[in-house]
C-alpha cells in the first residue's frame, strides 16, 4: 500500500506541475493578477505531493519491504537503520526521486519566500520552474519508476553496495543535488527574464542568494566526495577527474563565474547579458553531469545505444531546456538595456578577468571530459583523456586566476588603480616570498615547483587578509576605531574575504599532498617496524571480528615518534556476504593537518599482511579550504542586503564606500 | 558524483575490492628505475577499468601492465620507447594523456581557443566601454569623468522616487 500512495502522489504532482505550467504564466500575459498568483501554492502542493512520494519510498526501505523491486535490490534487512535510510537515493530510481524532490522544494521556497519579488516575474519563474519538474516527473515516472512491485516476494534483499554504507558518501549526494538543482532557480529566474525582455539590478539582487546558497552546497557535496573517495577507495587519491567528477565541477566553476558576474550586475547593471547567460549555462552543465551520471554513456556508449529509454530521455529534456532558452536568449538579449560604464582597470574589469578564465577552464573541462565519448560515438575510435591532460590545461588557467584574486577586492568599481593595489599587496607579496624561500630551504633537494605554489597560496591568503586590514584602517587607525570599522563592514566583505582565503588553503593542501606525500608499499609481520617521515609505525597483529552485516579483518598498528606512543591505527578489510564484495577501511591519524594513512591489503596465511602507509602533509587542508569557502559563502548570504525576504531595497543602492 | 563512479567501477570489469593497486612483489630494487615506473603507470590507463590508472587499479589487467612497464625499463628502455612500445600494443586508449594528432587538435586546441576569444571578446568590450565614456571626442580616459558624466551619475545614484 505504501508504495502505491508513493508512485499516486507521484502522478498528482506531475499534474500540479502540468497546471503550475500554464497558469501563472498565462496570467501574467493575460494580465490576471488571481491566475498568476496560483504559481505560489501549486509549487507548494506540488513539493508537498512529491514529500508524501518519497517519505513513502523512505518508509518502504525501513521497513525492509522487498516486495518493492527498488528495494530488493538496494537494502538489507540487517542493514543498520542509518543507511537503510541513505540507500533510498544509493541507487538510480531513488537518486532521481530526490532530485525532483529537491526540485520541488526550491519551488517551494520560492513560493514562501520570494514575497519581494515582483508579481509578474514570480509567476514566471515559477512557471519555468514547474516545466522543469515535468520533464523529471516525467523521466522517473515512465523511465525510472522506484514503485515497482514484484510479483514473488523474496525474503531477503540484495544489500546496498558496501562502498556506499559509509556516513560520507551517504551525505554527499543530497548535497550535491541541492547545489545541482538549486541553479534551476537561477536558470528560471534568467529565461522568466528573458520572457518578460526586461531585467535591471533588482534581479541580480533577488537570483544572488539562490545561486549563492546552491553553490554552498554544491561546494560541500564536491568536498564531502572527494573525502570519502579518499579515505574509502584505499589509495588516498582525493580528484580523479572522473568523468563523474567533473560533471559536479563543471556547474561549480560556471557557478562561481556567475556569482562574481551577478555582483556587478547587482552593482553597476553592467554584464546583464553575460550574466544571463552564465545563469543559462550553469544549470545546463547540471542537466548535462545527471544526463552523464544517469544514461549510462560513461560505462560505455555501447551500452548506451543497446539500452536508450533513459539516456535519450535525458537527452530530450537536455536538448529541449538548453536549445529552448538558448534560442530565447538569442531572440531577447538583444532587447535587455546595457548598463553602467567602467575602464579596463576597475573592479568590474577584474570580474570579467575572474570569469574569462573561469569560463576557459570550464570550457577545459568539458571538452576533456565530452570528447573521449564524442569520438567514440561519431569515428568508434577509442581514446582516454586522464589526470595528466588537466593537469597540463586547467592548472595554467587556474593559476593566473589565483594570483589575480588579490587584486580584485582592492579595485575601486568603475575605475581602479592597479597600482595603488600592488603597493598594498606589497606586505602580502613579502610574507609569500619568505615562505616560499623557507619551504624551498626546507625542502632541498625536493620538487621545485613546491615552493613557487605554495608562495602563490599564502599570497592569496595574506592578500585576501590585506583586503579586510585596508577596509578596516587595521594599521593606521587605533584599535577602537578599526574595530567601529570592521563592525560597519557589510557581512559579504567577509564572506568574501574568507571564501578568497579559503583557495589559498585548499591550494596549500594540494601542494602538500601532491609534492610531499611519502609512502611505504610493504609486506610486513606482525612485529615489524617501518619508519616513514619520522614516524615508526610498528605491526602488531591482525584481528577477526564481525559487524551488522559484514565480517571485518583488522590490523593493529601502533605509531611512535621520538619513542612516544602517539596513536593506534585499525586499518581494516571487510566482507560484505550478501553481495560478496570488500571494502577496505583505511586507518587514519591526524596530526595537525596531516595524516598517516594505512591501508591494509590481503592477509597472508602467516599473519603477515601487505600494506600501503602514506604520510600526507597538510592534506587536511584541501577539504578545510572547501569547508571555509562554504563558511565564506554563508557569511554573504547571511549579509541583510541578501538575505531571503529581506525588505525591497530603495531602488538603487546608495553610495557605498569603499565597496 | 563518486559514489556513482563506484557503480560504474562496480558494475564494469574492475572489482571493487579494495584497491590495492602496486603489490610489494612488484617493486623493483633500483628506487630510481621504480619511481619512473611509478610515473609512467600513472600516464597509461587500465583498459578495464573506468578512468583509472594503471597505478591506482588492482585490476590483473593493471598489474600485468605494471609489470611490463617495470620489465621494459629493466631492460633499458627510456621512457618515450615504453610509452611507444606500450601504445602499439595496445593503440592510444592506453594513455590517459592523449597525443597531439588530427583527432585530438580540437581536444587539445579548445582550452586555447576559448581562452583567446574569450580574451578576445573581453578587450573589444573594455575597448567600446572607454570609447562610451570618452565620447566627446577626447578620448582621454581621465577627462571623460568630469561634469556630465559627474551629473548623470548623481542622477542615476538618486535614490528612487
């Protein structure tokens, strides 16, 4: 029964979305106020709907319901409750239940919150929003159903994949698709702006903060994966540039240019047609990663063109949202007025150097990762594109774009003084210069583009710092008085501040893994010792025990330095009996921002036991510098100016110094 | 996106068991010949595996090839004729940093391209903002800010009615 009232209230939201469809917008063009204020509690309806779909599907796996073939094949009935819980969205059908969910609910939001909007462009947006929700009501109901039944119930389920039960990875997809799907609403607030032709500073003001709270996530979903990836896979790599990873990066870096392209919109309405179509392009690149993830083309296109309902499915809904509102856009951008003037060297100019580059390296990306699968399907030649080609294209577009962060917050709007910028990086410059020369003193002998990176990152971290120190007289003016001033600061300069300071440390934990990772690749017996970076790391013995639904080896290993006992490391490999697969648990210390890493390999019959050790420096970092950016991220969307339902702003900002 | 790459891996011919991927068998004794195999194994693809190195596969296809990369410079090869011998066995799929060739000139060209128009696109702009500014005929970038530029600006920063 339950799953039936699922898959019902899953028809009845397609046909909310059906109405939600047509009518606002059909009110607005008729110009009926009573119809185009429908859009608000059809989208609020309709999420309710698509809730009661997947708390059904929810309640289903809870109860270990193996009646239901989605849950047969993902769940188990000894499974702990937490991941009978996550395997919901562990599988395709349910992934895609949660997108829609997640869907909706912005919808939802938008409805509630987005009172200060004009009535005209909430209806439509909300309209646009609904179009997209049928296309994926559509796909999950016809291609994807979660509901389906079979007719012979088995007793037990098939398990969820082992690499899966684990708390990061259980995290990591509904943060993402709230990053993924949230930019729906930037791409529905663009083609509502393109259907009424009219677009001003106001609406770069209402779409930042739902670009802004969609990239948060996205930011945290693509850090918590790569974590997992690295404690989880076993060979402490952390990017891949997977296909599958780089369908989460693509809309992550045209999102980030759409953030930085939406403030001079908001502030100078300059870049309006630039920025429309960032808004255009950056849910394409989500539509494109879940057509990439979802069809099936990435195993291989083979199995793509035996096996076409979802794939070409999505390819439909991919072809109809992006040529439709690149059409739109072609017909109506020519309408939308430019704005504000500014010289080459201003903080506008600075903005459109962050998104050239921005747009170079996504544009890197998805060549890189689209053409291998082109190839194939238009010649059948068979060609691999790794790490080592973006490695060698998109870190020289990324490094340019770093060294110029600095520069940027220190530039006036509308004409900047570059010079006057460097002069008050000069501190910054000095401080990255000493480090640099102390790390490549540090280092003899060691890679010589270390050092070279990591002064390039503490440059951005002390520049980013120096931008707050300006803006607060730090130096010059006496402490109360900076502190009146910091106190006055708007919260995004801050948040700005901080999510700048971020890259630098992110780049620092790069630096740090790539270059000065040591590692051991041993056989080893009980009682052996292996030193690795000053560490003595010795083996004493492996250990059986069994868990919920999996039996688990473990070795013991205890980790000395100067003779002190520092730390115990269980690296484990289990069994999982109902599929019959392992997964290995890696072991980790932390130590300040680094860590050891061990993982352990198969157990010989004499006790001994192959393992890989790793001592990773200042790794940490990476996911550290991702989790600030978020902070930095939430500082400016917690800023009065952006808040959600914030009261209508006069209709231009007032003189902001400084700013 | 990795748990679904863990399906992909999963569902293709890789195991998913615990990577494991350079043995202790496997090493060789000269640290200098081993760290270049571990540099070449990290430029040649595991060919069934989903985007995975040689390096980071436990595949047996992996290790075979991690072998043969050793015994090839064990034998005295440089690195080039590894990679050559290696990708006449096997053709360019094996390489995770394609050549640059009639194939891959637009894979390779594209970052390039798209950088210069984009850069290209972005000075006719900053180019045609001066020249907006500048329009009584200086164009002086210094002059252009002065009284009716000054006067529309108070205009345009008034607050509304």
């Amino acid at each position: 029964m339950t799953a039936e009232i699922g898959h019902y209230a899953l028809v009845l939201a397609l046909l909310l979305a059906l109405i939600q469809g047509v009518l606002p917008i059909a009110g607005v063009r008729l110009r009926d106020s009573v119809l185009a204020g429908t859009g608000e509690p059809l989208a609020i309806a309709q999420f309710g709907f698509v809730a009661v779909s997947f708390t059904a599907l929810t309640a289903c796996y809870v109860t270990s319901d193996f009646s239901v073939f989605n849950v047969f094949q993902n769940s188990h009935s000894e499974m702990p409750l937490l991941y009978k819980f996550t395997s919901v969205w562990g599988n395709h059908e349910g992934s895609m239940l949660l997108w829609v969910l997640i869907l909706a609910f912005f919808g939802a939001l938008v409805a509630l919150f987005g009172g200060n909007l004009p009535a005209t462009l909430r209806a439509n947006v909300l309209g646009v929003q609904a179009w997209i929700a049928i296309s994926f009501l559509l796909f999950v109901l016809l291609t994807s159903n979660p509901f389906v039944r079979l007719a012979q119930v088995p007793l037990e389920g098939r398990d969820l994949n082992p690499l899966l039960q684990d708390i990061g990875l259980a995290l990591h997809p509904p943060f993402l698709y709230l990053g993924y799907v949230g930019f729906s609403i930037a791409f529905a607030f663009a083609v509502a702006a393109l259907i009424e032709g009219r677009i001003d500073a106001a609406w770069a003001r209402w779409v930042r903060p739902w670009t802004l709270a969609a990239w948060i996530f996205l930011t945290l979903g693509i850090a918590l994966g790569s974590y997992w990836a690295y404690y989880e896979l076993g060979w402490g790599g952390w990017w891949f540039w997977d296909p599958v990873e780089n369908a989460s990066f693509l809309p992550w870096l045209s999102g980030t240019a759409l953030l930085h392209s939406a403030v001079v919109m908001e502030k100078r309405e300059a870049l309006k047609v630039w920025t429309i179509l960032l808004a255009i392009l950056t849910f394409s690149l989500s539509l494109v990663g879940t057509f990439l993830v979802r069809s099936g083309v990435l195993t291989s296109v083979h199995a793509f063109a035996t096996d076409p309902a979802r794939g070409v499915f999505i390819l439909a809904i991919l072809i109809v949202f992006i040529g439709g509102a690149l059409a739109l856009y072609a017909w109506r951008a020519p309408l939308l007025r430019q704005g504000g003037v500014f010289a080459p060297i201003s903080r506008e100019g600075a903005l459109v150097f962050n998104n050239l580059f921005l747009t170079a390296a996504c544009a890197t990306v998805f060549i890189g990762t689209l053409y291998p699968l082109a190839l194939e399907a238009l010649t059948g030649d068979k060609i691999s594109v790794g790490a080592p080609f973006f490695n060698a294209t998109f870190v020289p577009l990324a490094l340019p774009l770093l060294f110029a962060t600095p520069f940027g917050p220190l530039l006036a709007w509308k004409r900047g003084d570059l010079y006057g910028a460097a002069q008050r990086l000069t501190a910054a410059f000095a401080i990255a210069v000493l480090v640099a020369a102390a790390t490549a003193a540090l280092t003899t002998g060691g890679p010589i583009l270390a050092p070279f990176a990591i002064g390039l990152a503490v440059f951005v971290m002390a520049g980013a710092l120096t931008d707050l120190v300006e803006r607060t007289q730090l130096l010059r003016q006496r402490w109360p008085v900076a502190w009146r001033r910091a106190a006055g600061l708007p919260r995004s300069a801050f948040g700005t501040a901080l999510a700048h300071f971020a890259l630098g440390v992110t780049l620092i934990g790069i630096v740090g893994e790539s270059y000065f990772t040591a590692e051991r690749i041993s056989t080893i017996r009980p009682g052996d010792t292996i030193a690795i970076s000053g560490y003595r790391i010795s083996f004493e013995g492996l250990v059986a025990r069994q868990g919920a639904n999996y039996r688990e080896v473990s070795g013991r290993l205890s980790v000395r330095r100067d003779g002190d006992l520092i730390g115990i490391l269980t690296p484990g490999k289990r069994t999982y009996p109902a599929r019959g697969n392992s997964t290995s648990e890696a072991a980790l210390l932390t130590r300040g921002f680094s860590q050891i890493y061990v993982s352990l390999g198969d157990p010989n019959p004499d006790g001994s036991a192959a393992m890989r050790i790793y001592h990773k420096p200042m790794v940490l970092l990476i996911w550290l510098g991702a989790l600030l950016m978020a902070v930095g991220g939430l500082l400016s969307l917690s800023d009065r100016r952006l808040r959600v339902g914030a009261p209508k702003p006069a209709r231009k900002p007032a003189l902001q110094p400084a700013q | 996106m990795n748990a679904l790459r863990v399906m992909l891996l999963v569902s293709g011919l890789c195991t998913a068991l615990p990577a494991f991927a350079v043995q202790p068998d496997e090493i060789l004794p000269d640290p200098a010949l081993e760290s270049r195999a571990r540099e070449l194994s990290r430029q040649l693809r595991c060919m069934v595996c989903q985007n995975q190195s040689i390096d980071d596969s436990d595949a047996p296809l992996a290790r075979d090839l991690r072998l043969l990369v050793r015994e090839r410079l064990s034998a005295g090869d440089s690195d080039r004729q590894v990679l050559e011998f290696l990708t006449a066995r096997y053709g360019d799929f094996v390489l995770l940093n394609p050549r640059f060739s009639a194939r891959t000139a637009l894979l390779w060209l594209t970052p390039v391209v798209v950088f210069g128009a984009g850069a290209v696109v972005a000075i006719i702009f900053l180019r045609r903002q001066r020249g907006a500014r500048g329009g009584e005929g200086d164009p002086g970038r210094e002059a252009a800010l002065s009284t009716q530029e000054r006067a529309r600006l108070d205009d345009l920063l008034k607050p509304g009615p």
